[in-house]
C-alpha cells in the first residue's frame, strides 16, 4: 500500500511535521505498506513567490502570529468552498481595525489565488498515485487540509482521504468527519497507532470498527465515530520521526533565505503539572493529560541521531513541560558530548538558578516557562503554582545563566482587580534590564478542553465559536460548537483602563530593555551593584553594612519580611534585629527598583556580573574613583562587556 503524508500550509516552514515524521515511521515499520511526505507548505512558499510580494513575515503572520483572529484559516477557504470571494466583505467588517491596510489587502490577495495552488497540489497527489492520502491538521492548518482533500477526491474518487492531528481531537474530529464529506477517515487522537490500524484494516478488508477512536462511513454515508481510547500511549511506543526529505526540499526552496532551519524532538506528552493542578485557561493536552517521557537511554539516542543524521544543531522540543528527571540523566550526558546543541523547552518557572544553568550548560538556552503574571493572587486564579516573586526570580536567573526566556503576559481573568495590577505596573521600570513579554498583554482565549471551558462554574458561560470561524465556513452554529478551539465569552477582569495602563508599561519595557542593565557582585565584605535604568538615578553603589548583605544575600530567593527578619536574625547574632528598620530597608531598596515586591513578598532583581572584576572597573568609573594599580585591566579586558 502506498501513502503519501502531506503537510499543507500553515505549517512552520523552519520545522518538519513531528505528526508526519512519526507516521511515515510507524507505516514503514508496522504495516506492510511505505508512507513518503510531501511538504506543501514549502511548495506553496515558492509557488507564493513567484506571483505576489509574499515575504517570510507574511508566511509568520499567517501561520501563528493570526491564529486567534483566523486569518490563515479564511485564507484557504476560497478553495474550500470553490469561491475567490468568500464571505470577503464578512472578512474584511471583522479585520477593520485589527489589520494594517497592506495585510488586509494580502489577505485578500491570497484568497483570491490559492484555489489554484489547491488544485495543483491536488494534481501532483494524484499524480503520484497513492492508495491513501493523509493530511495533518493542527493550528491554521485546517481549511488548506479539507481544501486539498476535496479537490483531491474530486479528481480520483478511489483514493481514501484520511485526516488527523490537533484540530482533530475528540469532538472536533467527529464534527470534521460529519460535515465534510470528502474524508472518507478521521483520526482522533494519537494517531501512531490508529492509522498502521486503519491502513492493515484496508489492506486486509477487515473490520473497521475495532480502530480506536476512528471516523469512518457507513454504506450509506452516514459517519460513525469509534471510541477513542481510554488510556494514553505509553512512552516506549512513540517512535521516533523520519525526517528524510524536509531539509533537502527546505534547501531547494525561497523559504531557505527566511529561517534557520531546527529539529523537532518529543521526549514526554502530557503535563505532570496540570495532572494536579490543570491551568484554568490551558487546553493544549486536548484529550490526554496523563504525563509519560521517554526512558533517558532513548531520549538521548533519538537526540543524537537526529543530530548526526540532518547535521542540524537547533532543536524545538515539543514537551509541554520539562521531565525534571531529565536534569540529571539526559542533561549531563548531553553536556559531555561536546555537541553544541541550541534547544528550546518548555519549563515550569519555579526552577532553581542551579537547574537553570544545567539547561543552558546543555543548551537549551531558549526557554518557555509559563509566566503569564507578575501577581501573585492572578497566578492563583489560574492554578499555576507560582508566585509573582518566583517568576520575577525566574527572569532574573534566566538573565544570569544566560538563558532566553519567551514569555506572555496574559489577562481577563475572572475575579482580578485593578488591585492586581497596580503595584505591578508602577515597578515594571525595575524590570527592564530582564527579558520583557513577547508581545503586549492580551485577553485570554477560552480554548477546548481547558477548565474554563469545560467548567462554567468557573466564570465563562455561553461561550460561542470564535468570530472567524462564521464566516470560514459554511455550518450552522451547532455544527462549529463541535468543531471550533477557540470560543468568545464576556470580557472578565479587568477593564480598558488598567489594560492600558499595563500595555503601556510593558511597551516601554520592551522599548527600553536592550538599553537597560542591573548586576550585582559579591565580594565578600560588601557587594557592588551597577545599575541603567530610565527610570533610576544611581547608576552604582555598594552595601557595605551587615544587615545590608545579609538581607540582600537572602533576597535570592523571595521571603517574606517575617522570615527575612528571622533568618537575619539567626546569621547576624552579635546584631539586633530591628524589624522597624528591616521593613525600612525593604521600602528603601523597592524605591530604588533593588527588589520586586508581591503578596507580601520580596525578591531582589540583579543578575550577578559575568565578570565581577570588570563590574568594579565599572563601579569605580561610576564613582569617578581610579582602579589601584593591582586592579587595571590588561588589552583584553578592555575589550569585553559585561553584563
């Protein structure tokens, strides 16, 4: 049996499919048929090219940068629904004022052509004459899938059409499957082993009602939805991917002067985290929370092989969240290879400073922790199991061991207050030397299979399908209940002038950041801090007293001013304590943008120096003060800046 995978835009065009790269593998090796991979996205980047102004920040905005407002999925719906002008005027009433004129007037540009990339990728499928064609199917991948998939049973009615991935899970699966009659499959689910089921089912003409929660067609048409599984796949069988192809076809393409190609890698599925405590606004797991990782053994091999085989460094790890046994088995094993790897991981943003140096050790230096706010009772409202002082003492650690740290800020919670938000956005000028948001705060999204959506109790109720998916396809609101991620719901939470007043903040953070320095080094007997910040005088000083340095040492980690007071105690015993003037002193350093403070807690905000001898080069510079002749810096170190 012959299978052909393909992967429609907008798939990343920087990455290869993981869905796809696991399939091909899992047909080759479990059924008795061979699965190739045609990488439509990249076909549809040179085909782009050649006819419009098209660009890789076009390519950016459709496939993620959008994603909330459709505009990727509309895209492709002309094709869908045979028509240049769909719903274009409906289109068009909703962008005004989200869109600049030039990306609303690409928008429609594409509209209007991409049928006629449909129908050649259409034809080039059929061409190459497969028994299956499957396509995958995750963010604004949608309508290009269902699009291709028409027009190629249009053309050759005999090949069975099979769709699966994210947008396919569960109810959304059934709802795909049910409205769209070209499909002859759907695959609900972890498809690694539903679809070697499906294609043996095929072959062997035998029942299709045992393929865990496969979609399928009665005689009469009618689509019937098996039960998808109980239990999550466990580890040992996630096959690696097969990448063969993608990096060469990337080479060959205009997509190659756009991005630096990366590896994708999977070493666990699911959330140890949400298993407990799942995120109020999270639903990425869709229908599998349960969390399981790949033995070390493994996860390492596959690590490595993709690296040698595709000579590639930079790897994307899918992992919703890091395994913490991975700091002390596959980490360290990593770091003795010599290979210079360059990784990105999700992480949860209560990791300590000596954990956060062995990921960047190891190279993942692009790090994703889950920030969302800098506010304590915020984070308790969305279940996340940090304070604001720890994931301040996050951006703060992340800065020191060099990691870069991707973050968002997120609001509209229900039962926030302006309260919340004040005393952040007044010591948001503190933070500027460490890594802002990536973008200005936004309004949750009340996404499928989140607590928000799946408990109204909690403060969302009549939730509709988001705008975008009215006018991109042709079903009754019942029918996009089912099928949709993303839902609208009244705005909680804070109103238009506090999100101003935040958004504010945060775009001068991200305005000023690259101009912006706090660090701090510890020299024993005092401790030397060098500051440039906009919105502070002093640019250094030095603690010399020993209720200074002590205070400030603790300060690493958040306290409380009783458990500061007690602890200064316990370490300065010839000194007495005066709360009056440990609270004072708390006050004093918040003034001077030293600590962050949060639900009654204090964390200060200094990196340590890379270089503590350049530091006191800079200080005494600072003072006007001349370095002692044991102290002047040779060639070299004139050369190096700090941080």
């Amino acid at each position: 049996m012959r299978v052909l995978l393909v992967n429609m835009p907008w798939s990343p065009i920087d990455l290869p499919s993981l869905a796809l790269g696991i399939l091909r593998r899992s047909v080759d090796e479990r059924t008795s048929g061979h699965a190739d991979v045609l990488h439509a996205n990249l076909e549809f980047t040179d085909w782009i090219t050649r006819r419009t102004a098209f660009t890789g920040d076009d390519y950016q905005f459709y496939a993620l940068s959008s994603y909330f407002m459709g505009c990727g999925d509309w895209v492709f719906s002309s094709a869908l629904y045979d028509d240049p002008e769909w719903r274009a005027a409906e289109f068009s009433a909703s962008m005004r004022g989200k869109l600049r004129a030039e990306r609303l007037q690409m928008s429609h540009e594409l509209h209007r052509v991409v049928p006629e990339f449909v129908q050649e990728i259409a034809g080039r499928i059929v061409a190459a004459g497969p028994d299956v064609v499957g396509f995958t199917s995750t963010f604004q991948q949608n309508t290009a899938a269902l699009a291709a998939a028409k027009y190629v049973k249009r053309l050759a009615p005999h090949i069975k059409t099979v769709m699966g991935g994210a947008n396919c899970d569960a109810e959304q699966g059934a709802a795909t499957h049910r409205n769209f009659g070209f499909l002859d499959f759907v695959v609900r689910g972890e498809g690694e082993a539903a679809f070697p089921q499906l294609l043996t089912a095929l072959d062997e003409g035998t029942e299709l009602s045992a393929v865990p929660g496969l979609c399928h067609r009665q005689a009469d048409g009618t689509s019937t939805a098996n039960p998808m599984s109980t239990s999550p796949l466990p580890p040992a069988t996630i096959l690696p991917p097969d990448y063969s192809g993608y990096f060469e076809r990337l080479a060959s393409s205009v997509a190659r002067n756009w991005v630096e190609p990366k590896l994708v890698v999977e070493g666990a599925r699911g959330c140890w985290w949400g298993e407990k405590h799942h995120c109020t606004f999270c639903g990425l797991n869709g229908s599998f929370m349960q969390f399981r990782s790949k033995s070390p053994d493994t996860f390492l091999e596959e690590i490595m092989d993709l690296a040698r085989r595709h000579r590639v460094l930079d790897m994307y790890l899918v992992d919703n969240i890091l395994d913490m046994g991975y700091l002390t088995t596959v980490l360290p094993r990593i770091i003795d290879s010599g290979h210079d790897l360059r990784m990105h991981i999700e992480i949860k943003a209560n990791m300590r400073r000596a954990q956060l140096r062995t990921l960047a050790e190891a190279g993942m230096i692009y790090v994703q922790p889950g920030i969302e706010s800098l506010n304590s009772r915020v984070l308790d409202l969305m279940d996340k199991g940090v304070s604001g002082c720890q994931n301040v003492r996050m951006l703060r650690d992340g800065a020191e061991t060099g990691l870069s740290v991707s973050w968002n800020y997120l609001h509209g919670f229900p039962g926030e207050t302006a309260a919340d938000y004040e005393p952040v956005i007044a010591q948001i000028p503190a933070l500027e030397h460490l890594n802002p948001p990536v973008d200005l705060s936004a309004r949750i999204a009340i996404e499928r299979f989140s607590p928000y959506f799946n408990r109204p109790e909690l403060g969302f109720t009549g939730l509709r399908p988001e705008e975008h998916y009215r006018f991109t396809y042709d079903l009754p609101e019942s029918e996009l209940l089912d099928l949709a991620y993303v839902f609208e719901a009244p705005e909680r939470g804070i109103t238009a002038p506090t999100v101003t007043a935040l958004n504010d903040a945060l775009g001068a953070w991200k305005k000023h950041h690259a101009d912006a320095r706090l660090t701090h080094a510890d020299l024993g007997d005092r401790i030397v801090l060098v500051s440039r910040r906009r919105a502070f005088d002093w640019g250094a000083m030095e603690l010399t007293e020993p209720l200074e340095t002590a205070a400030f040492r603790l300060l690493d980690q958040p306290h409380a001013p009783a458990a500061l007071i007690r602890k200064l105690a316990a370490r300065l015993p010839a000194h007495p304590i005066d709360a009056a003037a440990v609270h004072a002193l708390l006050q004093h350093w918040v003034t001077l943008g030293l600590v962050f403070t949060d639900g009654g807690q204090y964390v200060h905000l200094a990196p340590a120096a890379v270089n503590e001898d350049l530091l006191r080069l800079d200080f005494m510079r600072h003072t006007h003060a001349a370095p002692a002749p044991q102290e002047q810096p040779d060639d070299a170190a004139r050369a190096v800046a700090h941080v």
